[in-house]
C-alpha cells in the first residue's frame, strides 16, 4: 500500500494588508513574519487568511446594509463610496456648528473638540453666516439649531432653521447633519427631504445629556440617518397643506386671502382643510370650532410654531 504524503503545517499566517470596516470607518492592519514552509503551505495559507476575510468583511457589509435598509437605494450606494472615502485621506475634518446660544454653541464646541481633537470646529450664530462658513470650508459635519435668526438683527425663529436646513440639504446633499434642537417636533415638515438626503442625517434633543449629542454626531458621521419615533409616524402632509397651515395660524389670514395668496380657488382652499384635517384624525364635536381643534393638532405635532 503506497503511504500517503504528510499533511502540511499551517503555522505561519501571510499578511492581511488592508480590512475595511464599515461599521467604524477604520483600516485595521495586520501583519505577521510568513514562516518559510515551501511553497503549498504558504499558499495554503493565504487562501485560508482570505476566505476570513471575505467573511468578515461580507458580516460588516451585511450589517451595513441593515443600518440602512429603509433608505433608497442610491442613498445607500452613495454612504458606501462615502465610507470608503473616509479611509483614503489623512486630511482633517471640518465641522460647522450653527447656535444662536453662545452658551450652548461654546458647550457643543467643547464636547466636539475633546472628541474630535483634530477635527477643525467653525461657528455662526445666524442661517446667512452658517451659509457663508459652509461655502468656505465645506464641512464635513453641520450641527444645527433649528430656533436660529436669519441674519444678526433678526429674531430667532423655527420657520428660520427649517427653512435654512431645506437651503442646505438642496445645496450639499454630500453633507452629514445633526440637528441639536428643543423643537425637534417641527423636523417633521422636513421629513421628505430627510428621507432623501444623501449622507447622515440625526437628531437629538437639548434636554439630552452631552454624551447624546456626540453619539448622533458620530452616527451622522457615519452615515446613518436617526429621527426620533414621533417623526416615523405615518402623517404625510403635503407641501400645499402645510404652506396653508402657515398661512392661516401664522398670518391669520382667512380662506378668500389665502386662496389668493396661493393663486388657488376658494374652493380648493376648503379641499385642503379637510384633507389636513383628516391627516391629523380633527373630527367635528358639539360645542367646539373644527378649524381652531386643527391649529392645536397642527402645533401638537410640530407643523407649526
């Protein structure tokens, strides 16, 4: 009977050069001395080392995939570039910080700095400044407020913010954001435009400790889109709807004046009403006014200031 040859040794282990983890947007290196055992262990190994790999590599994928499943696809696929391009330059990164609180905007500097310490921090108090620090430096991070002024004699407003985060999502879809507010509620008149946005988009409350604030920072960073479970309710409310809202709670205008305004029939005026009203579930009660029932509804759920 012929003996058969002796099994191969797998002691020595060939380099891993490059493993991209795209979970936490790092390159880990590995490396170990190859042992000289001939030729077929040798390549023995290093098929071993690369099916590991492969594995690993298709778990992170998976797992980033879940992060983002409910995402459209060419969001995905832009986050996935962006994560890849994260591991190809040493360059520092940029982050915009937007407050009209300078007690607050020096806290968050803070606690952006201490975790960030290479990362270049920028402020505004205002939407016009943020939107001149943006053209300039092209942040990697934008952190906002949404209760901002327009410019420096203005007063602070939310229909501001809103308006400046719309500005900006349309102009630097590339641009991962935080939202840092007390009115978080009101995000929900964004909520398309979040949906699609191509980076990171998070939010977090003022109330919330600090270490809140860098955790949705880091997410944002990475990609990941987070709004709080008031904002993934099933309320859908077309744009018509909520300029009729502003419209009639924050002008008080009444229907002939908004129909105008809006280059629309009366009619199509009173259409609306109750389609908002049946978004919002206002039904008609004995001894109440459906119309005022609907503004209360409507700042419940953050459509309106």
């Amino acid at each position: 009977m012929t003996a058969l040859p002796p099994a191969p040794e797998f002691g020595g282990a060939s380099q891993i050069q490059h493993v991209l983890d795209f979970d936490q947007n790092v390159v880990v290196q590995i490396a170990s001395e190859p042992r000289n055992r001939g030729r077929g262990p040798e390549a023995s190994n290093l098929l071993i080392l690369q099916i590991i790999g492969l594995i690993y590599s298709s778990a992170l994928f998976i797992s980033f995939i879940h992060q983002h499943r409910c995402r459209p696809l060419h969001v995905v696929l832009l986050s996935l570039h962006k994560l890849s391009q994260l591991t190809m330059t040493s360059s520092p990164q940029t982050f915009l910080i937007v407050d009209a609180h300078e007690v607050v905007l020096r806290g968050t500097r803070q606690a952006l700095a201490t975790a960030y310490p290479e990362a270049k921090l920028t402020t505004a108090n205002t939407a016009k400044q943020a939107l001149s620090q943006l053209k300039l430096n092209r942040p990697q991070l934008l952190v906002t407020d949404l209760l901002i002024p327009q410019d420096t004699q203005d007063s602070v407003k939310i229909a501001t913010g809103i308006a400046f985060l719309r500005q900006v999502m349309a102009a630097y879809p590339s641009l991962n954001i935080l939202v840092q507010s007390s009115h978080v509620r009101s995000l929900i008149r964004l909520k398309p435009s979040i949906h699609i946005h191509w980076a990171g988009f998070t939010i977090v409350d003022k109330k919330l400790p600090i270490t809140d604030m860098l955790e949705k920072a880091d997410w944002s960073l990475r990609g990941i889109s987070y709004t709080p479970a008031g904002m993934r309710a099933k309320l859908e409310l077309r744009p018509e709807w909520l300029q009729l809202l502003q419209l009639a709670f924050t002008q008080g205008l009444q229907d002939r004046t908004i129909a105008k305004q809006m280059n629309i029939a009366e009619r199509t005026v009173r259409r609306y009403w109750a389609s908002v009203q049946a978004a919002l579930n206002v039904s008609p009660a004995p001894g109440t006014n459906i119309r005022i029932q609907t503004g209360i509804y409507a700042r419940a759920a953050g459509l309106i200031d």
